[in-house]
C-alpha cells in the first residue's frame, strides 16, 4: 500500500463526491419543487386568511363595543369602537393587496361598501340620546346596524373561505410533489449508499483502520492527555501523518508543562485582585449570567458564588433596579452616554442600606460585547447625611418663612412712608433691605421647592405634551434679553416627535433654568444656543447648547449639587441646576452635562416618549 494510497484516495473521493453531486442535484430539483409550491400557498393564501381573521375579530370588538354604548354609561365605548375600526381597515387594505384568487376582489368590495355604511351608522347610533327614547337607538340597531355587522362580517367569512379553500387545493397538491419527491430522492440515495458502501468496503481496511487509531489519540490530547504516540510503519501519507502527530504530541507536552501553571498562577491573582476590592463586582455575561461575584458582594446580598455561577441574575439577586441596568448595558452595549448607574437599596437586618450600582458594558472589541461588570458602592452614610442636610435646611427654611415674611411687609410699611417721612439716606438703606430681603425669599422659596422635589411630595400634574411648545414659549420669554446682548436661539427640532408626558409648568421652568443659565457665559456679542431634541430607545434627548466660555471637569463634577455655581455668578444660591436634576428625575429621565473650556457647554436630559 505505500505511496499508491494517494491516488486510491483521490479516486475514491472523487466517486463519491460524483454519487452525492447526483444525489443532491436530483433532491434539490425535487426539494426546489416542494418549495415553490409551499411558497405558492403561503403568499397566495396565508396574508388573506389573516387578513380576514382580524377583520372578524375586530368587527365583533366593535359590536361589542356598540352593545356597551348602547346599555352603559362608559365613556370607553367610542374608543373601544374607534379602535378596532382602525384594525380593521388595516388588515382590509392588507387584504385588498393580496388579491390572488378569483372572486376575491367582489368580495372585498361588497365588504367595503356595507363596512362604510356600518361605520356611518354607528356615527349616527352615538348622536342619539339614549335618555329620551331607548327602544330608537334599541331598533336603529337591530334593524340597521346589525345587518350590516353580519353582512360584512358574512364577507370577511367568504374571504376566508375562498382562501382557505385555495390554500386546500395547493397543499394537496404540495403533498403529492412532496411524494414523489421523497420517493425518487430515496431510491437514487438506496443506489448511491449500496454503491458507496462496495467502495468504503474496499478501501476501508487499508485506509480507515490507521484513521481511527488516529482519531482515538486526538481524542485524547483534546482531554489533556499529551503522552500519546502512534506506532504507523512505512513511507505513506498516513505514515507521515502519524510522524507528524507524535512531533505535535511532544510539543504539546512540553508547552503544557511550561505554560499552564502560568495562567493559573495568573487567574489565580486577578481573582485575588476581584476579592481584596472593598466593593462589590458582579460580572454577568451578554445573556444576565452571573460569572463572577466577589466577596463583598456575597456579602451584600447574602449568596454564595458557588451556588449562582451560571444562574440568571433575577434568579439569585432579586432586585429589578439592579437587573434593568444590567439589561440595558447587555441590550445595547454600543449606544452612546446614558446613565449606567442607580441607587439601589437592600435590606441588612431589618435596615435598609444604599449602594449605588455602576454597569459597564464588557467589550473585547468593537464587534465583540461579552457581558457586564457593576461596581456596588456602599453609599448609605453619605444617604444619611444628605438627609440629615435636606432636613435640616427644609426645617431652617420653614423657619425663616415667619420673620422673611414681617420683615418684608415692615420694608413695604417704610417704603409707602406710613410710620413716618424718610430721608434720602433712610430710604437708600430700606432699598437695600427691601433688596436682601427679596433674594432671601427666592432663596427661601428654591430651598422648600427642592426639599418637596427631594422627598416626593411636591404634586406633577403630568399630561401629554410637545416639547417643542415649550421650546417656543421660553425663547419668547428671552427674547429681548438676547436682543440686548446681540445673541440668537436657534432650534433644531424633527417633524412627526412623539409626545411626551411632563409637568409643562415645571418643564417649563427647567429649560428656562438652562437658557438662563447659558446666557450668562455667552460671549457679547456673538453669543449662540442650540436647543435641539432627539428620539432613541424610547426617549427625547432635550439639549441645550452654547457657545461661552465653558467649564472644567472639576466644576461638571458638582454642577448639579445643592449651593454648586460658577465663580463669576453673582447673586445666585446655587440651586437652579439641582431643582432641575429633582424635576427631571421625577419624570423618570436623567440629566447630565458636557463642557470644554473656550469650548462652550452643552446640558443633556432626558425624557420618555409616550407609548
């Protein structure tokens, strides 16, 4: 056998590959067949059976919808009815596009005629007062409407008889190209396995032996056994092979002994590193897996690695804050900035602690996303002591009320000279009261504002809104202040944005906040902002832009904290932009900000769409 084996090979695979070429061609003529005749009845068919199983059931909706009017004082009746009639008539025009069988275009037209008349006599049931003479609206419906809910619903039953009838027909004769096809495809594989097997037979002693002693060592190697030789005489290929694999095999041991200690030794310390941090690390894969959990973090919610390594997060931390971010990382690992971090809280003996959780995403590449890694941060003495502070400055603030209060309706007693004639330099001092007093009151005011936003009590009377409304009525409100200054508001706003469900007054006043706040630093003159809305993820990202002097990363640090300001603002408290965070995040968005200096400053915050 030495040296021949070659050509025996090439002779042998090319009658095979000739035997499976026939064999298959002839299956995918047969198959291609089947296929086209299956795809007959799915797109001449199935679209029109749908269609008119829809419109069947959206037609009943409606009568229900009338029966409830009819004998109800509901006020979702109307809708319930306005609602089908718009399923209907898409899965009508779906079916007037599909039109494939005979008889079917009739059918579809008697269907839109009586569903016209239908609708407008549902249009005239509801102008009918139903309080004056029930059995009018009670015999308009049963002689007029409802012969022609069954007349159109009668229609949609022939359209789908018609199509089902069809689809009946093709699938019969599916079958029988289905049949044949199975029956010739096996004889022309009985004839090409007999004559493959004369073949295998022939050669597989001489060929196929020495191959699997081959395979069983491979298999070997592959569970970590490298110690393998083969023992193959001769000068043939296999021979060769053989040579070949005991060279692999002993380079195979060699780099085995040198090698894999190190990358123990190397897990081994990065673990070390997970453990000895003093936060908490969750590691989940791209399908919210749990991977890895280190110690604090058993710690924190009371698990044990060990019993939740390949567990669904939800499973093993049941804690649905911690699970969306996780989800949302995982979901869109590439998208841009948002915010991957939440305050969450989990019960320890009977008290609540605070961690705050950070997700990011695990990307080997730009193309490859493995999963997700948080960092869970205690934060619960830094929670008590920023109550400790809104308490506080809410109680001072409710305290100052009382004497703000005496002491402006005294300034206002001075000024209107009831207890007596001022002087000049008197009235120049009870000016400047009048003035401290009137910044402490605003001061008053924000701190009480932002103490009810902080606790939740303050009410939102959130309704469906434009955002775009709000954007035209505040540049109205600066309209002469940018004039003055030589400066311009420029919006940058889609057709067709969705709406959006705001407190409009408080919204309203946080958009103010941030044009104020930009004209401030725009440049004289010159001076531009950019008020710009997005949708992405079932969000409007609202920014507000300009080009002034910008800040540095210290200041976008603490921007948005309580008493946080620029240097060169004067006659500010610094909690303009910290009432705006509470607003904000009680709509359910976020809010954040980008700055370079001489660069400008942009404020981002988000709002969700109404679904």
């Amino acid at each position: 056998m030495p040296k021949s084996i070659k050509g025996r090979l090439i002779s042998f695979f090319i009658m095979i590959l000739l035997i499976f070429t026939g064999s298959n061609i002839w299956a995918l003529i047969n198959f291609n067949s089947l296929s086209v005749s299956i795809d007959n009845i799915m797109e001449s068919n199935y679209k029109s059976i749908e269609a008119a199983q829809h419109m069947i059931v959206a037609i009943e909706r409606q009568d229900s919808a009338e029966l409830a009017h009819m004998f109800s004082e509901s006020d979702t009746t109307v809708s319930n009815f306005i609602e089908n009639q718009k399923i209907f008539l898409r899965w009508l025009t779906r079916a007037e596009d599909n039109i494939t069988e005979i008889g079917e275009q009739e059918v579809l037209e008697s269907i839109n005629q009586n569903y016209t008349e239908y609708i407008d006599s549902f249009t005239y049931l509801i102008s009918l007062n139903k309080e004056d003479d029930p059995k009018i609206m009670n015999d308009y419906y049963y002689q007029t409407i409802f012969p022609l809910f069954e007349e159109t619903k009668e229609g949609s039953r022939k359209l789908l008889a018609i199509n089902q009838n069809s689809m009946l027909e093709r699938k019969e004769n599916a079958h029988n190209i289905a049949r044949r096809a199975m029956i010739s495809t096996v004889v022309v594989s009985v004839l090409s396995i007999l004559f493959g097997l004369i073949i295998i037979t022939i050669l597989s002693n001489k060929i196929v032996v020495p191959i699997q002693n081959l395979i069983e060592k491979i298999k070997k190697i592959s569970e970590g056994n490298y110690d393998q030789k083969l023992t193959i005489e001769g000068d043939n290929e296999i021979a060769q092979l053989a040579k070949e694999f005991n060279l692999m095999a002993t380079k195979l041991l060699y780099y085995d002994e040198n090698n894999i200690n190190k990358l123990k030794e190397e897990k081994n310390k990065s673990e070390a590193i997970v453990e000895s941090i003093s936060d908490g690390i969750i590691v989940t894969d791209k399908e919210n897996k749990i991977q890895l959990i280190n110690y604090k973090a058993e710690k924190i919610f009371d698990i044990r690695e060990n019993n939740c390594l390949n567990q669904h997060l939800l499973e093993v931390v049941n804690n649905e804050k911690l699970f969306g971010l996780f989800k949302e990382v995982n979901d869109h690992p590439y998208k841009n900035r948002y915010k991957s971090y939440e305050d969450i809280v989990v019960k320890v003996e009977s008290m609540d602690k605070y961690y705050r959780v950070h997700v990011r995403p695990i990307k080997i590449s730009n193309e490859f996303h493995y999963g997700a890694v948080a960092l869970i941060q205690d934060v619960t003495k830094f929670k008590e002591v920023d109550q400790m502070k809104s308490d506080f400055i809410s109680t001072v603030s409710h305290e100052f009320r009382t004497p703000l209060t005496s002491i402006t309706m005294g300034v206002g007693l001075l000024l209107e000279e009831i207890p007596g004639k001022l002087t000049e330099k008197q009235l120049e001092l009870v000016e400047a009261i009048k003035e401290d007093s009137e910044r402490l009151n605003t001061l008053v005011g924000e701190l009480l504002d932002l103490s009810k936003l902080e606790s939740g009590k303050m009410q939102m009377d959130l309704q469906n809104h434009q955002l775009e409304a709000v954007f035209d009525y505040t540049i109205k409100i600066f309209k002469i202040q940018c004039e003055e200054i030589q400066a311009e508001i420029i919006k940058d706003i889609p057709e067709h944005l969705s709406d959006v469900r705001i407190d409009i007054s408080k919204m309203t006043w946080v958009i103010s906040n941030l044009i104020g706040n930009a004209i401030r630093y725009l440049p004289k003159p010159g001076g531009k902002i950019e008020l710009a809305i997005k949708e992405i993820y079932g969000k409007q990202i609202v920014s507000v832009k300009d080009n002034g002097s910008g800040m540095n990363e210290a200041m976008q640090k603490h921007i948005f904290e309580k008493f946080s300001q620029g240097k060169d603002i004067a006659g500010g408290a610094g909690l303009g932009l910290s009432i705006c965070k509470e607003i904000i995040k009680a709509h359910g968005g976020d809010i954040w900000v980008d700055s370079e200096i001489n660069q400008g400053t942009t404020f981002f915050f988000t709002v969700p769409i109404v679904e």
